[in-house]
C-alpha cells in the first residue's frame, strides 16, 4: 500500500496543470530571460552618459635642447604637468542622461510586454494540448463502440439477420477513426514540442497534462472598459509613450548641437636654474578652447531634421500601435463571447441530446427497429459534437489568453 501511495503520489507531481506550466515559463523561458537582460543593461547607462568625460593628466617636455638635453641651457626649457577637462555645453550630458534614462524604461515595459505574450502562447499551447488529449480519449472510447457495433452486426448477419453492408459500413468508420487518430496524434507531438520549447525543456520530452479542468467561464467586462483598461496598462503603448519622450529628449539633444563644447586646463612648468646659478621662475599656464560649428547648415541642423522626423515617427507608430489594440481587443472578445456560447449550446443542449438518441437508436437497432446506418451515423455524429464542445471550450481559453495578453492586465472580468 505504501508502495502504491509513492507511485499516486509521484504520478501527482509529474502532472503539468496550467498554473505550473505558467510558473515554469517565467522563470527558465530564455527569450524572457534575454528581454530582462536588455533591460538590466540599458539601466546602466543614463548615468554613463550624464557623467562628464574624464579628466586628462599630461607631463611634458618643453623646449629641450636636442645638442646638450641640459634643462639648465635655455631659459624656456621646462618641465610640465598639468590636467584638463572637457566641459560640454550646459544642458548636453543632461539631455542624454535623459534619452537614456526614457530608452531604460521602454525596455522594462517591453518586459512585461514579452513576459504577457509568453504566458499567451504557454496558455495557447497548453490548452491545444489538452484539447488533443481529449479527442484522443473521445476517439478511443468510440472506436470501442464501433468495434462493439461491428460484433454485433457480424452476429448479426451470420444468423441472418443482418446486412453484410453494415459490418463493411462499421469496418469503414472505424478505418476513419484510425486516420483521425494519426492525424491527432501528430499534432499532439507537435504541439507537446512547441510547449516544451516555452518551458525551456527538450522538445521531445514527454508532458502530462491534467485531465480535469474547470469547464465554467467566465462573464467579461464590457469592451469599451477593456480599452480604457488597454490604455492605461497595455505595456507596449507604455513603451512607445517612453520612446516618444526620449525622441524628444534627443531633438533637444540636436538643437543644442549648434553651441560649443570646452576644453579648461591648467599646466605648472618647473624650470631649472641657469648655468650660471641664477634663479628661473616657474611657469603656469591656463588654457581654454572650445569646437566652433562653422559647418551648422549641412551638419547640426541636418540632426536636428533628422530627429525631428524620428519624432513624428515615434508619435504615429503609437496611434497606429493603439488602433492595432483596439482591433486585437475587439476579436478577440468576439471569438471568446462565440466560444462561450457555442460551449454552453453543446452541453446543455446537443450533446445530451445526441446521446439520448444514440441510445434510443441502439436499443431500437438490437430489435430490429432501426437501420445500421443511421446508428452508426448518430454514433458518429455524438464523436463530432463531443470532439466540437472541447475545441470550442479550448478556443474559449485560447481567447481569454489573448485577450488578457492585448489589454495588458489579467483583471478582464466582471
């Protein structure tokens, strides 16, 4: 018993609900862990590009005699150290501290952005394969009923009461079921393998997903909350609202490109005393030069037509990124809302009707009451319908993954 226990146990553990799957994903997915690297990276330098360049430390050797090399030969001959500091115009390092520091914080938005579109293809996946798991077992389970109804009609006919038609006929749907079983299982291998490749895992590994889930779904927020919820928390637009500030920030950048950056230093030079032994005063010397923009019309106004029309592009891939938004929201509201009804149509309604009829044709078939060909017709019917009701629950999901991945938020319900 013990022994058994272990096993139930174990066989617990191995099974990947959606929940774990999702767990998984965030924390091993490595295209995520590459986006959360990019934005590490880029925190780094707002305060590179603020600092101001570093300070240069010189020693020279002026004026040396090249007959003697005596430091004491010439009056100008000296010996130099000095430092000087390269002084951008005011408001340059701070205008690309703040590039930077908007081009850091897109990348934390395209973070989250990249983190929402990977838990809507984890939960996408996820639920095609467990969508295939089921229609595989619908699949199974109706291939037993067909082999059944072939041994009853062989039974059938061999004491003549049957068509040798209907076993041909039964042989022949389940050779159907055969191809659709191939067909399924196929696509459950792929589809395990694209799972598998969102959690960071071999693809051909082999994953147990949980059989049960829950079959209600959920009422949603009217659409227009959905947008105005789009607006506010989509992380994409956030990006591209810090992308516009940024391209601001480098028009800024560009226009002051026209006024000059300085140089400052300031030298001591030490001088020997004369041949003679007379005293020699040392030097200091104080420099300051700066760049002069003669070439303004061809070159720094140029930048700044250049970043003027990366401005206006940033503002029109917003608006264009926010009607895309828009249109995503709204199909992906409509495929739930139709998937939600086609699912509540099919169990309350069809299949529980399909498989009274199944029954009534069976019991009517063993009597002689009803044709073979339509129980077998209504059998296959109910494997359509059953097999119609999963994919339309799976589509459902498949739609709420979307949609809480386009509005950006996982509150999207009422």
């Amino acid at each position: 018993m013990l022994v058994l226990s272990a096993l139930a146990q174990a066989d617990e553990v191995d099974i990947l609900t959606i929940q774990a799957a999702l767990h998984i994903a965030v924390e091993d997915n490595p295209n995520l862990a590459q986006i959360r690297a990019r934005s590490q990276t880029l925190a780094t330098i707002p305060s590179q590009l603020g600092s101001l360049p570093d300070p240069v430390i010189s020693f020279n050797a002026l004026n040396l005699p090249v007959d003697s090399f005596d430091p004491a030969q010439e009056n100008m001959t000296q010996f130099q150290g000095g430092v000087s500091q390269a002084l951008p115009f005011p408001g340059k390092l701070a205008l690309k501290q703040q590039a930077a520091s908007y081009q850091a914080e897109a990348a934390v938005y395209d973070v989250t952005e990249a983190r929402f579109h990977l838990l809507r293809d984890v939960k996408t996946s996820w639920w095609s394969l467990f969508y295939l798991n089921r229609a595989l077992d619908i699949l199974t389970s109706n291939q037993e009923l067909l082999r059944q109804f072939i041994k009853i009609a062989r039974t059938k006919y061999e004491v003549g009461e049957g068509l040798q038609q209907d076993v041909l006929l039964a042989q022949l749907e389940l050779s159907r079921l055969l191809d659709n079983e191939i067909r399924l299982t196929a696509a459950k291998e792929k589809t395990q393998a694209q799972l598998n490749v969102l959690l960071n895992r071999p693809a051909n590994q082999l994953l147990n997903i949980s059989a049960q889930v829950k079959e209600s779904l959920p009422n949603l927020l009217v659409e227009s909350v959905l947008f105005q919820q789009a607006e506010n928390y989509r992380a994409l637009l956030g990006s591209r609202r810090k992308s516009i500030k940024g391209a601001q920030s480098q028009l800024e950048l560009a226009k002051k490109a026209v006024y000059p950056d300085f140089k400052l230093g300031a030298f001591y030079g030490g001088r020997e005393d004369s041949l003679s032994g007379a005293e020699r005063a040392d030097f200091l010397s104080l420099k300051l030069s700066m760049n002069v923009p003669i070439f303004a019309a061809s070159k720094q106004q140029k930048q700044v037509d250049q970043r003027s029309s990366e401005l206006m592009q940033q503002r029109y891939a917003l608006q264009d990124q926010w009607n895309k938004v828009r249109a995503e929201i709204s199909m992906a509201y409509s495929d739930f809302q139709q998937s939600k009804n086609q699912v509540l149509l099919f169990k309350s309604g069809i299949i529980p009707q399909a498989r009274q009829t199944v029954a009534s044709m069976l019991s009517g078939y063993q009597v002689n009451k009803v044709d073979f060909l339509n129980l077998v017709r209504t059998q296959v019917t109910l494997y359509n319908y059953e097999i119609q009701y999963w994919q339309a629950l799976t589509k459902a999901h498949q739609a709420l993954a979307q949609l809480t991945a386009v509005v950006g938020k996982d509150e999207i319900y009422e």
